[in-house]
C-alpha cells in the first residue's frame, strides 16, 4: 500500500485521499517521522475539512508517536477546531487527552477525556480505553480510591 501511495502522490503531490492514507499506513508501521512529513503537507494544502482535521489528527499522532507532545498537542487542538463535527472527531479528543496525561496535564486529561465519554455512545472499547486513561490521570494526581473506582468499571467491562 505504501508503494501504490506513494506512486500517486509522485504524479499528483497534493492527492487528498493519497495523502492521507499514506500517512495512516506509514503511522501504522511507525515511520513517525515519514508520516508526519505528508501529513503536513495534507494539512498545508487541502481546504477540505474532512481530510484538513484528519490531516491534523495524523499529525498529532505522528508527533506523538516522537514523543514531541507540544507539537502533538498543538496539531490536535487544531484538528478539533477543523473538525466541525466530522466523525474524527472523537478520535482527535482521545488523542489530545492522552497527549495532555503524557505531559502530566492531568486536569486537562480528565476534561478532554470526559468529553469522549459523553460522545462514545455504545462503543464498549473507546470507553474502556478512555477509561483507562481517565484512572491513570487520576492516579497520577493522587487521587487512588477514585482510580480505582475507574479500573474497577474497567475491568467490569
């Protein structure tokens, strides 16, 4: 897949949806760095909001997959304000407050993440997950009865 990508993206560099998808696979196989260069590209040149906030979620993703979380964070928060209720959505908030929990932010977390609760619907492994993150927050704060109350919803899953 990553050679048919990039194929398209030689004949056509600003290909939307080779952009995009080229950087989902090479974040897949942990080529952060590959990964964040197209999606940067996606984001500097698309005006599409669907593939501009994918765009920046990608980014954040790849960033925080090097560890540089500033920058992680910086592109999240813009793929939120680019989503404008795309399904990505979701996805870019657990992103943030996982990010936020990585740069001990846990207030921040546990806001950002309570906002995925409210939005999960039925999706038993987004909660759980969120879930998760949510008492390693809690935990880091101090606050263990109500961690444990979190990995005790968790595990009742």
């Amino acid at each position: 897949a990553i050679d048919t990508y990039k194929s398209v993206v030689a004949i056509s560099p600003n290909h939307e949806a080779a952009l995009y998808n080229l950087a989902d696979v090479l974040q897949r196989v942990r080529s952060n760095e590959e990964s964040v260069r197209y999606a940067q590209r996606l984001v500097e040149t698309t005006s599409t909001p669907k593939f501009k906030a994918g765009g920046f979620y990608l980014l954040g993703r790849g960033y925080a997959g090097l560890e540089t979380y500033t920058q992680a964070e910086k592109s999240l928060v813009r793929g939120l304000e680019a989503a404008q209720n795309q399904p990505v959505q979701t996805s870019i908030l657990q992103s943030l407050g996982v990010v936020q929990l990585r740069i001990a932010r846990y207030a921040d977390s546990l806001k950002t993440l309570a906002k995925v609760l409210e939005v999960a619907g039925s999706d038993v492994s987004l909660i759980s997950d969120t879930e998760d993150c949510m008492a390693q927050a809690l935990e880091r704060m101090g606050e263990h009865q109500a961690a444990m109350q979190m990995v005790e919803r968790v595990r009742e899953r």
